[in-house]
C-alpha cells in the first residue's frame, strides 16, 4: 500500500529542524571521528546517523526529510569518513541511500505491537545499501568479488542498524504522545511561522 498522505509540502521551519538535528548530530559525529578508533567509530556514526534521521522522519512524517536530513548530514561532514566515505562520493552516496529509504518508508507500512517496521527496516536497509552504492560509484567490478570483508561490513552493519532504530522506536513510542512533543509537531506542520 503506497502512503499518500506522506507527500505534503515541506515548510521552511521544517527545513530548519531537520537541518538543527544534522547539525548536532553532525557535531556528535565529529567529536566521534577526532576520539575513536575506526570500527568504535562506525558503530557509534552508525548509531547518530539513525536516531537523527530517524527523530527527523517521525517528527515531521513527510516524504524526502530523510533524503534532506543525510544531505545535510554529507554536506556538513564532507571532509571526514566516519563510514568510510567522504567527498562527493559521500554526498551522492548518502542521498541515494536516502531515496531507498523513502521508497521503503512509501511502500511498506508494516506496523507490529507499536513498532513501525517501515522505518526500521528502511534505515537498516538504506544504511547498509551505503557499502553497495560507494562501490558502484567507483567501479562497478568491485560487487562482482564479494570479499569476506565487505560482507562482515554489510552484516555489522545491518545489524547495528536494527537494534538502534528499534531501541529509538521504543523510546519514540513513549515519547511521541507527551504534551510537549504533540505541541511541537503541530508547530512544525502549522502553517504559520
């Protein structure tokens, strides 16, 4: 079933809160980028990067807030790899996993006991396709040798993509109906300023 009622316009102030959530998590990520050693350092940027575009997708429920919120995201951390990938490479990867993510979130809405499985399965999915759009990006030979290391990296992945996107699903759950949260979504979606 195709979510329609996604596809509503975004609003400037929604553009800023998604860029304020890039921007602190992009903080966060180079503070993990500067005191880490490499695989700490993925599974940490793996974690910010899911409970950013995560609180940023369920705060404002609008198809291309994840897309925005990982261009911001690339945009902001252009010069460090904390996955890996920096550059443009980065920012084209990041958006392209993005755009499975929403294709994902559109198509399958699977809700199980309050756990939205679209968005968990969406950003494990959209997070781990990372490690299969950057080799395509510069080689298309490169998927043809499955090497033990990039399946590691696939599963690991996954994964930690999983569990941090359910742990934060749960946390959503008992936050998302408290007053201060319901009065600063109906903010975000007002019309007015």
């Amino acid at each position: 079933m195709f979510a329609i009622e996604l596809f509503q316009v975004i609003r400037i102030k929604q553009l800023f809160f998604t860029l304020f959530v890039a921007a602190i998590t992009s903080l966060f990520l180079y503070l993990a980028d500067y005191f880490l050693p490499p695989i700490p350092l993925l599974i940490v940027s793996l974690f910010f990067l899911v409970v950013g575009m995560n609180l940023c997708v369920y705060m404002l429920k609008r198809v291309g807030i994840a897309t925005i919120f990982l261009f911001f995201i690339a945009m902001l951390t252009f010069n460090i790899a904390e996955l890996g990938l920096f550059g443009w490479n980065k920012v084209l990867t990041y958006v392209i996993a993005a755009i499975v993510f929403e294709l994902i979130y559109l198509i399958f809405k699977i809700e199980v006991s309050s756990l939205h499985l679209d968005m968990i399965l969406g950003t494990a999915i959209s997070l781990t396709s990372i490690y299969l759009i950057s080799p395509i990006l510069l080689s298309q030979t490169i998927l043809l040798v499955f090497n033990p290391e990039l399946i590691n990296l696939l599963i690991i992945t996954f994964a930690i993509s999983i569990i941090s996107s359910t742990i934060f699903a749960l946390i959503w759950g008992k936050l998302a109906s408290t007053k201060k949260i319901v009065k600063f979504e109906a903010y975000l979606s007002s019309l007015g300023r």
